[in-house]
C-alpha cells in the first residue's frame, strides 16, 4: 500500500527513496568514507567520490535514468564534502534570529548554530537537516530526471 493508494495523489517522497537512502548513507558507508569525506586534499577527495559513487548505486533498484544517479551522486558530494547544510543554517540563523548572531567560524564547529547551542542539539539538528536535504533533491531526481 502506498501513500497514493490511500490518498489519490502522487506522493513526492517514497517509502522506497528514503529506505534506499538510509541504506546507502548509513549501512554502505564505512568509516573510512565518513571519517575522510570532508579532510582536504585528494585523500577527501577520493573517500567522497568513492562513498557518493556507492551511495548512487543502491539508487538503480529505484530508476536506471542516468541523469537522475548522476544528480544523486553529485549532489550528495556538493552536500557531503563542503559544509553547504552548516553554512544555510548559519546564514537562516544569521537573517532571523538577531539576537544570536555570530561569525561563520563561531558557527562552523556547531553545524552553523551559536556556540550557546549545546553541541548534540546542534550536531543532530545538522543531521537531520543534511539528510532531509538529500531526500528532497534525491526526490527531485527520481521524480523529474
């Protein structure tokens, strides 16, 4: 039974997208990819492009569009191997909460929030806002590619 089933309607996210995504991000990647994926150099390089490469394929149980694995691939490197997700909470946190304001290299440590954020609050906001990122372009990609 599917949300459609029920509703009527085409639903945007699928059961099956976030399972695949939760697999590929969690069980398939091992610590060297997690551990590596954000150092500098070729050494990040190459633990991000290998993880974003075997996040992708567990995707070809969902779709066999090249452009949408392509889009799934690369934006989960843009997202994994820069701090894009730290950066758009500190800058939403920047415009709207005035009286917390702080610097990019006050916030950088903390997933973009004030350093007066206890740090497990702002590390597992920062993980849950990095996974639904993924699962909104992942999405976009199954949907539209």
């Amino acid at each position: 039974m599917t949300i459609r089933s029920v509703y009527g309607r085409s639903m945007f996210a699928t059961f099956d997208q976030v399972l695949v995504h939760l697999v590929s991000d969690f069980f398939v990647q091992n610590d060297w990819m997690a551990l590596n994926k954000k150092k500098p150099g070729w050494k990040g390089t190459v633990a991000c492009a290998v993880h974003c490469l075997t996040y992708a394929l567990p995707f070809l149980v969902l779709t066999t569009s090249w452009k949408a694995l392509t889009f799934i691939g690369l934006t989960h490197y843009l997202i994994d191997r820069t701090n894009l997700v730290a950066w758009l909470i500190w800058a939403k946190n920047s415009i709207y909460a005035a009286d917390l304001k702080c610097t990019w290299a006050e916030a950088k440590p903390l997933m973009g929030f004030h350093p007066s954020r206890p740090a497990w609050i702002a590390i597992w906001i920062g993980i849950i806002c990095d996974n639904t990122m993924h699962l909104i372009l992942n999405a976009l990609a199954l949907k539209y590619l």
